[in-house]
C-alpha cells in the first residue's frame, strides 16, 4: 500500500457517516496521520470513481450516490470482528474459491475473504460450471481454520446459507428462503449457491472455504437453468448493494458460527433456520443414489440432516453430501 493510504478505508467510513464537511484537521486527529496522507487518501477514493468535495475551510464531503463496489467499499463497511478480515478484492479471478484455497495454505488466517467482480472459472457444484460476468453479480469465499473434526464441515455450508439469506433480506427486504442444503431462493428460484470445500491431512482440517455466489443483476442464464433461476434485482424491482449483501452476510455468519463453535452443532440456529426452510411441511423427492423417495419435509435436525418422513410416518434423516432434494412439481 502506498505511503499516506493506510487509513484509506476508515477515512471512506468517516466520510460516509457525515452529512456535513469533515475538516482535514479531524481526519488528522481522528486517524494520526499528516494532511498530506489525508489528501493523498482522497484523491486514490477519487481516482477508484468516488465523489468527495474539498472545499477549503470546510474539509471534505462524500456526495456519492451510487455504489463503487470494490476493496475500499468492502473494507470501510466490514463491521465484523473476524469475518471478513482481510478482505482482498480482485477485478478478476478464476475462481475465488482457487484463490482462496491457495491463500488458505500460503497461511491465510480464518475470516480471511477473497472477493471478486469476475470470475472465469467460476466453480459450481457437483462439477458445473458458476456462470459469472463481471458488474452485474457478488462472488466471494471465506476461509475456515476450523479445529472440529471433518465431518461436522458440511454444517458450515448450512450456516453461511442462513447467514446469506439474512444479508439478502437485511440489504434489499427480498424474501430470501433455503433450499437445503446451499441454496438460496427468492419467489420460488434460485438467487444464490454455496459451494464448500475442504483440505483434510490425517483426519485434521486444514482448512474449509465457503464460496458464494448470489445473482444480483444477471438477467439471462443458460437454459438448463433458466426456469429455476433469478436475480435479486428483479425480484426487488431495483438497485441491489453488493457490498451490502456482503458485510451484511459476513455479520450474521460471524455470530452464527461463533455460537456453533461453542455448541458443536446447529442447535442454536435450529428455528431460525426451520421457519426459512422453503418446502417445510410440503411433499419434496429426494434423489438418494441409492433410490430416490418421496416424503415430507419437516426441517433439519442439529446435525444438519434434512427429515423427511415417508408415507409409513417413519422420519429419514437425509445427509446432503449425496443427494439432492426437489419440490414434487419442480426444483422447490
Ligand atoms: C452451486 O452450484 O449452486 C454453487 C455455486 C457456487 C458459486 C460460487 S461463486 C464464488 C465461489 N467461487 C467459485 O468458483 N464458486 C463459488
């Protein structure tokens, strides 16, 4: 980082906070830093495409209307202790679930984000590809330094599922749903995937990285996918934050999985999860590669696993590793 831009970021914050001109002088104060650093710092938000009058006398003001999404959007509104902590945005990727990988075993610590504007090799489950272009939607991956054993990992995805879903209705009021295990959906289709993976060395993790990728603003998909997905700006009829969705999503997930730490388990966030769960009480076919069945949902349990009770009232508990669950008429 160049000399004068350390405190870049919290002076973005400031600015943001006052509806009236903050005086170099209290930015001096407030951060210890030289008005050259001050002036410096606002002239690199500037260049990044953020409005911000200096008025002599008076200081400075953000007169900013839309967003600019990008590394100082991110980290002057991070209002997380440790999700989201660093967090490094790129205008490019393969894949911010590769990178992720590769900062997780160059040392990267837990909470560590990678986000990105695009990705070309955008991953999606079971081996398809995650179409993502660059401006319209949010992918990032959040990286895991986890001390339980490998198979409680799984209970991760669920945890960033219902902490996305939160983002999403906290940023733009859309009625976000699960659809168990990683997906998200708004009136019926897909808005967002989770994608989980892990590095284990003798029955120890080593690290666990949550991928996410939500659809903002794209509008046209691949006709496989058509019918089933959807973008929160058309479900919400207008601009969507996408550094809101983040921090938002990263907030709750921080004090989601600081209380899963403490319990081992979903216990915690079994209600809040159950009432967001789209086809609770409703008919779901689950595709078991040992043969599919058809039952009805009736919420997870605090490991994670789906119920589904069949027609003789017995409960099967689904894990999500194998299978995929659909509505009786189509994906929910
Ligand atoms: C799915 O198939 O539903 C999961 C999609 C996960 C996509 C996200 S976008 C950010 C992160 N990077 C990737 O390559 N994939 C995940």
């Amino acid at each position: 980082m160049g000399v004068g831009l350390e405190r870049k970021a919290e002076i973005l914050a400031l600015l943001r906070e006052r509806e009236s001109y903050v005086s170099g002088q209290e930015l001096c104060e407030r951060f210890g830093v030289s008005r050259t650093a001050v002036w410096k710092a606002v002239n690199q938000l500037k260049k990044e495409g953020y409005c911000i009058e200096a008025v002599q006398n008076r200081g400075y003001l953000l007169t900013q209307e839309g967003e600019v999404y990008g590394q100082s959007e991110l980290e002057s509104r991070m209002d997380t202790r440790w999700a989201g902590h660093p967090v490094s945005f790129y205008d490019m990727l393969d894949s911010t679930n590769l990178r992720a990988k590769l900062d997780a075993e160059n040392g990267a610590s837990e909470g560590a984000l990678v986000a990105a504007d695009m990705q070309t090799a955008g991953r999606g489950r079971r081996g398809r590809a995650w179409s993502s272009p660059a401006g319209v939607n949010v992918y990032f991956t959040l990286i895991l330094k986890p001390e339980f054993e490998p198979a409680r990992a799984s209970m991760v995805t669920l945890l960033m599922a219902l902490a996305v879903a939160k983002g999403i209705r906290e940023t733009c009021g859309a009625e976000a749903l699960i659809k168990w295990p990683n997906d998200i959906v708004v009136n019926g289709k897909k808005v967002c995937g989770i994608l989980t993976e892990m590095s284990v060395e003798r029955e120890f993790i080593q690290y666990v990285v949550i991928g996410v990728g939500i659809n903002v603003g794209m509008q046209e998909f691949v006709p496989e996918i058509a019918a089933a997905a959807t973008c929160l700006q058309a479900e919400c009829g207008g601009p969507v934050s996408k550094a809101g969705l983040i921090v938002n999503s990263m907030k709750a997930f921080e004090e989601y999985y600081d209380g899963f730490r403490c319990a081992s388990d979903l216990g915690g966030v079994l209600e809040e999860y159950n009432a967001l769960l789209v086809n609770r009480g409703r008919e779901v076919r689950v595709l078991d590669p040992k043969g599919a069945f058809c039952g009805i949902s009736r919420g997870i349990n605090a490991g994670g696993e789906l119920l589904v009770e069949r027609e003789d009232g017995l409960l099967t508990c689904v894990y999500a590793g194998e299978v995929s669950v659909r509505g009786i008429n189509g994906y929910t």
